[in-house]
C-alpha cells in the first residue's frame, strides 16, 4: 500500500492544524495494536543483544551502525514462521514500528562507553563504576527525550523533513505487511545465513574453544600466521625472505590480512569513497611514515616491540586534526542548517492542538527539562567534579545543539555528533582552563544529550509516515534506553576492560572515539608544546587536508572521491580492520556495478522486445515474461540485509566467546573431557 504524504506545495501552504487535522484523518490508524506486550519484549531482547554488535563496532572503530532495519526484518521473519507454526500471529505493522523504536534505542544507547566515559577513564585513570555510568547514560537518554518532543511539532509535523534513515524504515516496513511479504521473508533468511556464516567463521578462530570441545587446533586468527609460524615460515626463513618494512616485522607494524569478515561487512556498509579513503590513509600511516619514524628513532617500542599502541601515540595527532577540522567545516560551511533550525522554531502554529490526546504533553517537556537538567548538574559535580555554573551552562548548549543536530540528521541523516561535541570542547577549553575533565564529560552531556534527541525523532518519522501514536514511540524510546543498559553495560566492564584501564587504546581496544576525545581535550588543556616536532607538523598537515577534502567536496558537488574523516581515521584505527574494511567496500561496489550493467541490458532488451511485439494499431501483444535475476543482482539489492547479518552474527558470537572465555574457558582448557567443561559451568551458576 502506497504511503500517504502531503505534497511540497501542502507542507509550504497548509498551517500546522491543518496539516495535523489531514494526518489524523487520512494515515493515523490509533485502532491498530502498536506497543503490545509482544512488540515491548521482542524490540527489547533485539535491541539488548543487538546494542552488543554497535559496542563491539564502536570499540573497534568508533561508529555506531543502525539497527533498526535489521530488528524491523528479524522481528517480521520471526513472527511470520510462527505464525506458519500456529504459534502466534503475525505482527502488525504499527508493532513493528513500535518494536523497532525500541530495538533502535537500545542500539545507539552505548556510545558514552567508547567515547566520553572511555577517554574520561584514560585521563583520569580511573574506572567510572559501573552502576554510576548506567545511571548517568540513563539520565542523559532521558533528557533526549524531553527535548526530543517539543522539536517534533515543528521539524516532523510541520516541516516535513525527511529524517531518511527512518523514512527507508518506514518504507521497508509497509513494504514487508502491506505487499507481498516474499521479499520480506527472502531479506530474513540472507540476515540470518549471513550471521550464522559469520558467527561459524568467529567460532573456528577461538583456539580456546576448539581445543575445550574437540582437541583440535583453531584456524589461524590472522594470515600473516603462516608467515611467523610454522612450516611455511620456516622455508622462508631458509630462502632469507623477511616479510618486513625497513626491517619492521610485518605484524609490529598491524599489518595483518584477518581471518574474520566482520568488518568486511562493515566495509560493505559504508560504501567505496569511505573504504578507499580508509586504504589511504593505512598505507600512508603503516606503510611509509611509522616504519620511517620507528627507523629514526621517533616512535619507540614497548617492551621490545612496537605494534598498534605505540605507532598511534604519534599517529593519532595528524588523524584528529585532519577529523576535526573536516568536520567543523563541513558543520559551518552550510550555516542555512543552523540558521533554519532557529527559523523554524520560532514560527507560530495554530492555535489549537488536535493532536492534544496523541502526542506527548509538551508541558511535560516544560516541566521534566528543568528537573532532569538539574539532575545531571548535581551528578555532574558530584561525579565528575563539573563546577555547577558550568553544568548549568551545558542545559542551554544542548538545546541549541539538538535543534542544530535534529535540522542536519532531518535533511541528512547525518548526526554531526563529532563535530558538536568537539565545539562543547573548544567552549569549556575557554571557561574552565586546564580543567580536562570537565572538557570531555560536558562534551559528552551536549553531545550524547543531542544524539538522543535527533535519534528519536528519526525513529518517530516512520511511525508518522505509518500512523503511530507518538506516546508509544516515546515510552518504546524509554524500554531501549533500559535494555541497551542493562545487557551491554555489564558485557563492557566484565567482559572487554574487566577493571584494566590498560585495555583503553590497544589493537584489542583501540575506542578511536575516546582516543580522539582525549587528544582533543588534551591539545586544549596543554597546548601542543609537548609534542614532538614531527607530531606538531602532523597536527598542521592533517588540519590542512582536513579542510582542503572538504573544499574540494564542495566545489565538486559531492563528487570527490575521498573523505577527510576516513583519511584521518586510518591513523587511529590498525590496518588489519582497515585492509578488512576496504575489501568489503571494494567487493560491494563491484558487485553493484554489474548489477547496474545487468539492470542497464535487461531494460534495452525489454524495450526491445516491447517494440518488436508491438501488433496493429500499436498496442503491445502481451507483457514481457518476469526474468530471473543473477546472484550479484539479488546482492546488490540486499547488501544491507548481508551485511548487517554478518556483522550482527560475528559480533555476538564473538561478545559470546569473550564471556566465555572470562567465566569459564581458563579453566575448562585444564580439563580432560566436555562433560567436565560443563560440570564447571553448572557449578559457576548460582544454586
């Protein structure tokens, strides 16, 4: 069924009643089931498990990946087979709306761990506690909310904005319930082969759990294995072959092929501008400028060795700078989305609300902002050590960055988080002088405070495209804030940094978000006298391509083939995930190529045959005969689908593994037999 949506000349010419009056009449379906039982604890067991894949990314790479579509397909597929099984009915559409707001919520609700609360917990060596930070992540997703609804009213009712990550969901949702749902059930069964792939592939490489279940060695985690061991390594080292850069052992250098296709995937995702500017930079960081500081003595070795720590110590400086500034030029080289945010709040609806009974009481926002607000100064200060005046001054700083985040994440569906965050930084680096702790956790309030904001109101746009009610997709925001917590909060202090800050910026844990925060904050706080030379002209190199990028994406219209945060996150992320990740983006474009190809012959020769079977009078005879798409069609029609079931399937698997390994495998490698194994796991569990 055909979506139902005013046209350009209504959103410039109806007045916000008569808009609100129209939706009502025409697309609200408020007699549909929505946030039911069933659609509340699907999009929470998703959404829980699923926030799992953006910790185990956003640790990796800093980025945070969408999951509201994949939910929207795994909650779809699964109630379809247990509808075939007589188990249940199918979920209505409006559920799945109301289950992916949820399942989206708790997705993106981790960021503060690999961002602010890492790069605080660097600085300060310490370990926030983890009930303080679930508290504190809570307060915040909260204040989101009630900044979220005001803003509603006039960029989604009003104005119309497209928000088009959630306008592809609510297509992708009317699409699976109202139309044939083949496609639908095809989608889920590509997500999940492609996780159970992943999830095999991320098994075999656990040496600990294939030796624990079947005595048997693992596959090599890393390629470059059989040139440091074994047999292979042995005739090379006959032969005098190294595999080296200026005598720097490959694998010092992170310059390792993985095993794993996780972040192949995630290359998938991002798409071939991305992938290649990723390449770029590795090559330039890994392969040319860390072996020629490492050879002058520059970059030092760490116990004998170098690898991902000790070559980012100095990388990181020229990556940050080139980041920073792309992403300030960008944000400012468009002020018509700051400029239309403010333009846009000011301006006058009618004066009656008919969707009084429906929305979310904006005098709850009047109310809950003030009190919230000052929650979060009181355990800013407590907590943090945030003079009050200064926390207050953040309340205001995330209203005019969430009205700036919502404008770009509606027109864009980019959230300009980084960028954000980075001015809160310069801001306090002014106010509160040599303070660095202060810098990166009010940052972190502005920033995460107006991720939330734009966030939700992305996922309220397809309920309003479908005829949701907005009070569910406000409490469903609430239940992922609580299931995203809960699960993937633990899983990081136990399982990831288990009370070792050391963890914090190695090739395991690189959190290149935190890394960038930190620098930030410590360029500020220090000023860059205490770089060495090299790394001061790295800083000034990075700051000029940095903007230089994005000037020449500006006079090309998007056209150039690089991106200056790309290049600038190849010096803090390791070149095995970079290498990954270029393949992956590399592969995917291929194969969308040859699909255009194919797609560009099949038209000629329908056209073609329409012509040539053209009878008297010029009327077509018949139709032609529906033809069967090749496979690198079918993957380039469903490359997110592929890829978000490789990514989801490996990183649980692999969160799964680390669990393991931390409860249990230690002790069940000691073992003689699996019935032992799983003795000791009986006698972990509580009686």
């Amino acid at each position: 069924m055909a979506i139902k949506q005013l046209t350009p000349e209504q959103i410039h010419t109806m007045s916000l009643e008569e808009k609100d009056t129209w939706w009502l009449k025409n697309v609200y379906r408020g007699d549909m089931p929505q946030l039911t039982w069933r659609s509340a604890v699907t999009g929470m067991l998703l959404g829980a498990f699923l926030s799992l894949t953006n910790l185990y990314i956003g640790a990796r790479t800093g980025w945070s990946l969408g999951v509201g579509i994949t939910s929207v397909i795994l909650a779809f597929g699964l109630f379809k087979v247990l509808s075939r099984l007589g188990l249940g009915s199918d979920m209505t559409v409006l559920e799945n709306n109301a289950m992916q707001s949820i399942a989206t919520s708790a997705g993106y609700m981790n960021a503060p761990l690999f961002t602010s609360l890492a790069a605080y917990s660097m600085v300060t060596t310490t370990i926030i506690p983890m009930g303080r930070a679930m508290i504190w992540m809570f307060i915040l997703a909260i204040l989101g909310v009630l900044f979220a609804f005001p803003m509603k009213k006039r960029f989604i009712n009003d104005e119309q904005l497209p928000f088009p990550e959630g306008m592809a969901a609510g297509v992708v949702m009317d699409a699976l319930h109202e139309s044939d749902a083949k496609e639908g059930l095809f989608k889920a069964k590509l997500l999940l082969g492609g996780g159970l792939a992943s999830a095999a592939l991320e098994l075999l490489r656990d040496d600990k759990v294939m030796r624990a279940l079947f005595a048997l060695k693992s596959i090599p985690h890393h390629y470059d294995e059989l040139f440091y061991h074994g047999w292979f390594a042995d005739l090379l080292e006959r032969w005098g072959v190294s595999p080296a850069i200026r005598g720097i052992p490959l694998n010092e250098l992170t310059i390792r092929f993985d095993t794993s296709i996780i972040f192949v995937a995630t290359g998938g995702l991002m798409g071939i501008r991305t992938g290649a500017s990723l390449l770029l930079g590795g090559v330039l960081n890994y392969w040319i400028l860390a072996p020629l500081l490492i050879q002058h003595g520059i970059i030092l070795p760490r116990n004998g060795h170098y690898g991902f720590g000790q070559i980012t110590l100095w990388a990181l400086w020229g990556g940050v700078a080139c980041m920073t500034t792309s992403s300030l030029y960008a944000f400012f080289s468009k002020p018509k989305v700051i400029l239309d945010a403010f333009r846009g709040l000011s301006k006058k609806g009618g004066a009656r609300d008919v969707l009084a009974d429906i929305e979310l009481p904006v005098k709850l926002s009047l109310i809950g902002i003030p009190i919230v607000g000052l929650v979060v100064v009181v355990l800013g200060q407590l907590w943090f050590g945030i003079s009050w005046w200064l926390g207050v001054l953040a309340i205001p700083l995330v209203f005019i960055f969430s009205l700036i985040a919502v404008n770009s994440t509606g027109m864009t569906a980019i959230t300009p988080v980084g960028a954000l965050g980075k001015l809160t930084q310069l801001t306090y680096g002014v106010l509160a002088p040599k303070n660095i702790t202060t810098n990166l956790m009010t940052a972190g309030i502005t920033a995460e405070v107006s991720s939330n904001t734009a966030n939700l109101l992305m996922d309220i746009k397809p309920g309003y495209m479908l005829g949701g009610k907005p009070r569910h997709q406000a409490m469903g925001h609430v239940l992922g804030a609580i299931a995203g917590l809960v699960l993937s909060v633990p899983v990081w202090y136990l399982v990831l940094i288990q009370g070792d800050i050391g963890r914090y910026g190695t090739e395991r844990l690189p959190v290149p978000s935190a890394l960038t925060w930190k620098a930030v904050a410590e360029v500020l706080m220090k000023g860059i006298d205490f770089l060495h030379p090299t790394a001061k002209s790295a800083v000034v190199v990075g700051a000029i391509v940095g903007i230089v990028v994005e000037v020449a994406k500006q006079i090309t219209k998007n056209r150039f083939p690089l991106s200056a945060v790309a290049l600038g996150l190849a010096f803090i992320l390791n070149f095995t995930d970079i290498w990954s990740m270029f393949l992956g983006s590399f592969l995917f474009w291929l194969i969308e190529r040859r699909a255009a190809t194919w797609h560009r012959t099949r038209e000629r020769n329908e056209r073609e045959a329409r012509l040539s079977a053209t009878g008297p009078g010029g009327l077509t005879e018949a139709p032609p005969a529906p033809v069967k798409r090749p496979w690198y069609a079918l993957a380039a029609e469903n490359s997110e689908a592929i890829c978000a079931g490789v990514i989801a399937g490996g990183s649980l698997m692999g969160i799964g593994l680390s669990v393991l390994g931390v409860l249990v495998l230690p002790d069940v490698l000691e073992a003689a037999s699996l019935a032992k194994a799983l003795g000791q796991l009986l006698d972990f569990l509580p009686k």
